[in-house]
C-alpha cells in the first residue's frame, strides 16, 4: 500500500481547481445528437486520444431491429428482437443481462416507444461522451492503464452504466435506453463514475475484488466505500453538477442531508455484514424501507469520502484499504450518527 502523506487544505484546493478547469473544456466538446446509421459497423476502435479500447455499439441492430418493427404483432416483435439484437451478441447477454424471457422482452418492448426519441438522442451521443470522458480522465489520473472493452448496449432497463466481466475481461457497459427512461441530462457524471470503478480496481485490486468480484461476501463497509468513492469523484470531476445529477435520484439529494444521522446509525451495526438483505437496503435503487430513501448507501458513502478528503487526496482514497479503511470509515460515521458533521446543503437542480 502507498505511504498515505497528509495535504493542506490550500493545496488540495489548487488541485482542484486546475481539476475543474480540465472538466470544464471537456464539457464545450461537440457531440454528436443524432441515431447512428443502419450501415454504421457495430465494432470501432476509441479515438487515439482515448487510448486504444475497443467500442463494441449493439445500438445499431436496435435501431435495424426498429426499422422493422412497427406493425408486427408483440409475439413477432419479440422472436424479431431475440434474433437481431439478443443472439448476435449472446455472450454479452449472457454476461450483463441474464436469462431474458418472452415476457420480459413483451414488457420492454411494450415500453420502450416512448423512450425511442431520447434513445435516438442518446445513441449518438454516447460514443463521443465516453471517448471525451476518458480523455479527460487520463489526464488527471494519467496512471489509469485499462483498455478494454466498452459496450453499448440496450440493457432491457437492467442498468444505466456498470463494470462486468464479459468473456473474461473487465468491461465498461452503458445502457442507453435505462438512462432514456430515467432522463438522465449529465452523461459524463455516470461515465466518470464507472471509469473511477475501473481506476479504484486497477491501483487497489485486493480490496475491490473483494468488495465487487463477489457480492454475496463483501462486507457493507466495502460496498459503501467503493459506491461512495465513485459517487464523490464523480461529484469533483464534474463542478457543474447538481447533487441531484450526482446521486441519480431527486428524492435521495433532497432527503440526505436531514437523514444522515438515521443512515450512519443504521449502517454502524451492519457494516461487515455479508448479507445480501443488508446491501440490498442501502444501495439496491429498488429498496423499500419505511424509514430510508433507497440507495441511502450513496448518499452516505459520498459523505464518508467527503470527510476523508480533508485528510487523503483522492488518488490517495483509491488506495486505503484493511483496517485502516474499516476504521476511518466507522468513526466518520460515528460523527454523522452523533450529528456532530453538519451535512453539507444540497443544491439546487
């Protein structure tokens, strides 16, 4: 593990500063705002300045598959789907999505009109987004090595943006027609995050394997930290971004602040629980509590990196692990239980 050296406050400030400006230029990027052609190959290599990953688009055959579409009857539409979308590209299914049924893909495809004008929007845009995304990434975090596979797929609204193994390989996914069907405005807090995810598992594998290879295991406090961790870069490397666009939910920015001291005293007596049940309450987006918003868990592992970055950079962050993290993590939380930290006021947006 890195020596983990303490920074003034002032000095932080300047990184941060010139971090901001970096984000900034990257955003006046063009993107391109229309659907990819029928004709475009599925397969392109990422720009040279983002490095040689590979870009494999699923979009296309969507939008072939939509060309012939209208007018079937649901039945036909969904072997239609299964034959031009699914089983070219089973593997990555297989990988990312599961089993997918007759009735799941009549309810998607019962659902997915209303969304085609944002999907159209954002099929065109994601490629550059993530080419400029990374760009940007490896300038500030120039040891970032990955260069594997990003997918663009029609996720069956299983996921917005994630990491997975696909055919044995670490890969970056992104499901256009998930974040059609939530709005999203801000594509590159949700690519920063996933690309941080990546960074994290690169320069601290141990402790992200174990927090991410085997969900079933990992304790709470790791899947605190690695979400939170993602989610508070994502927030530095996009200044512009309302806590709303950060956190992806409305209800969790808005409530967060006043719930803290609820979510810390909850978390505390489960933090190196394995159980499935405990994870799911604070970062399942389908959770349902009485007393909790779901995905409470971002909220509060944002908050915990957040008080951790008056100590640690955040290159520094990525690489805390073992006791030491499990420790610093709980007495932030401790203080957050206590009201002792007063939570940071949520902007507008």
């Amino acid at each position: 593990m890195a020596i983990l050296n303490k920074r003034p406050h002032w000095v932080k400030q300047a990184i941060w500063t010139t971090l901001a400006g970096l984000l900034g230029a990257m955003a006046t990027a063009p993107v391109v705002d229309a659907a990819p052609e029928a004709s475009k190959p599925a397969a392109v290599k990422g720009s040279d300045a983002a490095s040689a990953y590979k870009t494999v688009d699923v979009m296309p055959d969507f939008w072939r598959f939509w060309e012939q579409a209208p007018g079937k009857p649901l039945p036909e539409r969904v072997a239609l789907f299964r034959q031009m979308v699914i089983q070219p590209h089973q593997a990555l299914y297989d990988a990312t999505v599961g089993t997918v049924d007759d009735q799941r893909l009549s309810e998607y495809l019962g659902s997915i009109d209303k969304y085609v004008p944002a999907l159209r929007r954002l099929s065109g845009q994601l490629v550059r987004e993530v080419s400029t995304n990374y760009t940007g990434f490896k300038k500030i975090f120039p040891d970032m090595a990955w260069s594997g596979t990003v997918y663009l797929m029609p996720s069956l609204y299983r996921f917005d943006g994630q990491t997975n193994q696909v055919e044995g390989r670490q890969a970056l996914l992104f499901g256009p027609d998930t974040m059609a069907r939530y709005k999203y405005a801000k594509l590159g807090v949700l690519i920063q995050h996933e690309l941080f995810h990546l960074y994290h598992e690169q320069v601290n594998a141990k402790e992200f394997k174990e927090a991410n290879g085997s969900p079933d295991q990992a304790p709470v406090y790791l899947q605190l930290w690695t979400e939170g961790l993602a989610t508070y870069a994502s927030a530095k490397l996009n200044p512009g971004a309302s806590t709303n666009e950060v956190l992806l939910s409305a209800p969790l920015a808005q409530k967060g602040p006043a719930l803290l001291p609820r979510i810390a005293e909850q978390l505390l007596p489960k933090l190196d629980s394995t159980a499935k049940a405990d994870a799911s309450r604070f970062f399942d987006g389908g959770a349902k509590s009485k007393d909790l918003p779901a995905r409470s868990g971002y909220y509060a592992g944002m908050r915990v990196a957040e008080e951790l970055s008056k100590t640690f950079t955040l290159a520094e962050m990525a690489r805390l692990g073992g006791p030491l993290l499990r420790r610093e993590i709980e007495n932030v939380l401790i203080t957050f239980k206590d009201g002792q930290k007063t939570p940071s006021p949520t902007p507008p947006g």
